[in-house]
C-alpha cells in the first residue's frame, strides 16, 4: 500500500475560493466587509514572515486587513491600549497578536485582553471553554485545519481510534477535545500521548488515525503504525539546509517509510501548514457573520 497524498496546499485554496465567494455575497448583500487586524512587536523574521503572509492572504480574498508594526521595546500597556482600540473599532471583526511577544510583555495579559468576539486565533480562555462545551466559537486554526484535511480527504472518524502525540495548548489539547466530540470529524476515541507517556509505539499501533503534533523529527517511523493509518503530519522540525541554502523540513513522521503503510498522508511542507492561515479567514468571516446576526 502507497498512501493518497493529501495537499494541504490544494486544499486551502479551496476553501479560500469559497470563502472569496462568501465575502462577496456579504459586501453585496449585506454591505458587510470583513476587517482583521495583525498586530506585530518587534522584528523577528518568522514572525515578519507570517504577518506579511496572513496580510497577503486576507487582501487576496477580500478582508480589509490591517498591519500595525511596533518597535520592540513597546511598553506593554502602550500595547493594551492598542488593542482595547481595536476591540472598539466596528469596521475590525478579528485581532490578531502575533506570538512570541518580547519578554517584558505578559502574553498572557494580552490575549486575555482581545475581545473574546475578535479572537480569530480561538486562543482566549473563554472561546477554549467555548469549544470544550462544544458551543459556537472560534477554533484554535490548526486543530481546525486538521479537522477540514478529515473531513474533505474523506478519512472517517466517529468510531476510530485516534492517537495524537503533543500536548500543547495551541495543537494537542484542543486536538483531542475536538476529535472526542459528537460532531463532524469527531466522534472518536482518543489518546493523547506526550513526554511522559509509557510505550508511545504500542499506543501509535493501535491508532486508526495519528496526528502528529510533537515538535520532534521523524518521531513516527514505520514500524510504529499499523497498515492502513490516517496520518496528519502537524510537525514542521528544521533538519539542514538544501543545497541551495533554503531549510530542508521534515514532520514528526518518517514520511518516506511510513507512506508505504498509511491509506493517507499530509507531507511537509505542504500538508498541515498552508492551512492555519486560511483557518483564520474562516474564523475572520464568522466573526463578521456573527456581529451581524447572520449566524
């Protein structure tokens, strides 16, 4: 068995053109334009370089989007301020703070701050407590993103055995909430495995799905998974440089000898990746939709 590919890449763009026809109808109808707000402190190149990309896409389908650059020594209630502004401007429905912060400012703090209706990211506590009560809110956009590769590669979950390895608070945590609940892509039986765990292999070989979120190259190797697995690959691990000097990546699975295995896969780069971004369009338009009663 050689595993179906599944392009996070072709994907995202699917769902960015039908969310280019769903602002459309909202402009038209409605008069209504979506507004997002990045907010970036200080000049760390990835995050430079995430911004830039969030702006470009928000722009390509239609949201109003707007940067704001601080310097990096922005003392942390000039900071607040700031995003009180945002949380009293009509015209923005999502804020964004791009993560890390310098030291002297509590993250915490922050996101704590952005109203709870704005926070497209889904990281504030009481869109988390949202989710968990399997309310209307915005989800963490890589769990969603992963949500969407199931459901639109076809891979069936309620009833399955789900393995995911990580526990953050950004992928593993909310991860395994989403996958134990009575929804679309849902439904499963879930173990969530992590530094502590006793014999993590035994755990992947019963695993109908895995979803890898560990942060360690080529964590999962053939061995470790049964013929026929699902794999979603969250992992991005910096292992070298190419020969012509860009990073060469690779997931927290042996892609090369587990595809032999799995009835499907997400590479990397290519897979989970491109759709986090797009996650938060998605949750950019809801929020627009939400402010207007629309849903």
């Amino acid at each position: 068995m050689t595993a179906r590919i599944v392009s996070g890449t072709e994907v995202a763009k699917e769902i960015r053109e039908e969310l280019k026809a769903e602002i459309t109808e909202l402009k038209e109808k409605h008069n209504i334009v979506p507004g997002l707000v990045t907010i970036l402190v200080g000049e760390d190149p990835a995050s430079q370089s995430y911004v830039s990309a969030k702006n470009k896409t928000a722009h390509a389908i239609g949201i109003n989007s707007e940067q704001v650059t601080l310097d990096a020594d922005t003392p942390e209630e000039e900071l607040l301020s700031l995003v009180e502004k945002y949380n009293e401007d009509d015209s923005i429905n999502g804020i964004l703070v791009q993560l890390p912060l310098p030291k002297h400012i509590d993250e915490g703090k922050i996101l704590n701050t952005i109203n709870p209706d704005k926070d497209v990211d889904g990281f504030h506590p009481v869109n988390i407590g949202r989710m968990v009560l399997g309310e209307n809110c915005f989800l963490p956009c890589t769990p969603h993103g992963v949500l969407e590769l199931l459901a639109r590669s076809g891979v069936e979950t309620s009833g399955a055995e789900v393995v995911i390895l990580g526990r953050s608070n950004i992928v593993g945590k909310p991860m395994a909430n989403l996958m134990l609940q009575k929804r679309e892509s849902g439904n499963a039986t879930v173990t969530l495995c992590h530094t502590r765990t006793k014999d993590m292999a035994e755990h992947c070989r019963r695993a109908d799905i895995i979803i890898a979120a560990a942060g360690v190259a080529k964590l999962v190797t053939a061995d470790m998974v049964k013929d026929g697995v699902a794999i979603m690959d969250v992992g991005v691990n910096r292992i070298g440089v190419t020969e012509s000097g860009k990073a060469k990546l690779a997931g927290d699975v042996d892609f090369e000898s587990v595809k032999e295995k799995a009835s499907v896969i997400t590479p990397v780069p290519g897979g989970v990746g491109p759709m986090t971004i797009t996650m938060l369009m998605k949750n950019t338009v809801q929020s627009a939709k939400m402010k207007a009663n629309l849903i």
